[in-house]
C-alpha cells in the first residue's frame, strides 16, 4: 500500500533586502561556515519514498523573479563556500542527489507559494531516513526582510 507524506523544514534568512542575482544561495546566514541545510525527514521507519514535487512558502508577499532551485542531498555533511546572497556553491557532489526548480507565482495576503517538480523530469526515489536541502536563487529575485521560507517536499512512500 502507497500513501503521499510531507516532510517539511523551515528558515528565516538575514535582515535585509539585498537582491538576489541568478546563481545566490538563499540561506539562514551571510556567514559561509555558520549556513545550516534544511533537514527532511524522509522516513521514520523503513520504507522507501518518491518525491514527487516541492513546495516553497515564504511570508513575503512578492512573487517577482521568486524562482528557486532546491538542492538535494543525501547527508547533512554540506559546506557552503559562501553565506547567504554569495555564489551557490557547496561540496559533497558524492551525495548530491538531484535539484527541483520552483516558482512561486501564487501571491496571498500573507505570503506567496509555488510547486515545482524534479528537474530530471522524473520522480527522485530515496531510501534513505533524511535529506538535505539548499535553496539557490535562479532570478533577480529582491527578498522581504528576515523573510521565512518553508519547504515541502510531497512523497509517495510505501
């Protein structure tokens, strides 16, 4: 029997409104050693899942330029050379598992959202007990102030 789960994490970025250009990492930090991946957890007990699409919350209003790419990998041994609003650039290409672009183009009241799904164009099958997650900027997108960005990745897990 198969059943869809969400696992989801959640960051606020710095205080500030310095524009992102394509290829940034949006992170917790501007301090390259002081970023903290966000973590999934992908299964508790020993099953193995299928992520199916990602889905980006923030509580800034503004859906212009919003595009992201969410990095993936296996273990949370990730070293950024940059902090927040520098070059995506990390380590760990052993563990890299795969990336989901995602725009957000639903504006609400209170923040705005959007869905996307793996860029291989398939799902990305896991059997593993977490992942990891790196969101790198892919416009010029201008961000709110210590804005919070809430990550979903839907799974089909058996």
């Amino acid at each position: 029997m198969s059943f869809i789960s969400i696992a989801a994490a959640s960051f606020t970025r710095p205080a500030d409104t310095t524009a992102y250009a394509s290829g940034d990492l949006v992170a917790n930090s501007t301090t390259a050693g002081s970023v903290i991946p966000m973590t999934f957890v992908i299964r508790p007990e020993n099953r193995g899942s299928m992520i199916r699409r990602a889905r980006i919350k923030k509580s800034g209003t503004a859906v212009t330029s919003a595009s992201f790419r969410l990095h993936i990998y296996e273990t949370v041994g990730i070293t950024c050379a940059n902090g927040d609003n520098g070059a995506w650039s990390t380590n760990n290409v052993a563990n890299y598992v795969g990336s989901i672009d995602i725009t957000l183009d639903k504006a609400f009241t209170d923040g705005a959202q959007g869905v996307g799904a793996p860029s291989s164009g398939s799902e990305l099958n896991y059997d593993i007990g977490s992942c990891f997650g790196l969101l790198e900027a892919r416009a010029g997108y201008t961000p709110a102030s210590a804005e919070v960005f809430t990550v979903e990745l839907e799974m089909v897990r058996s």
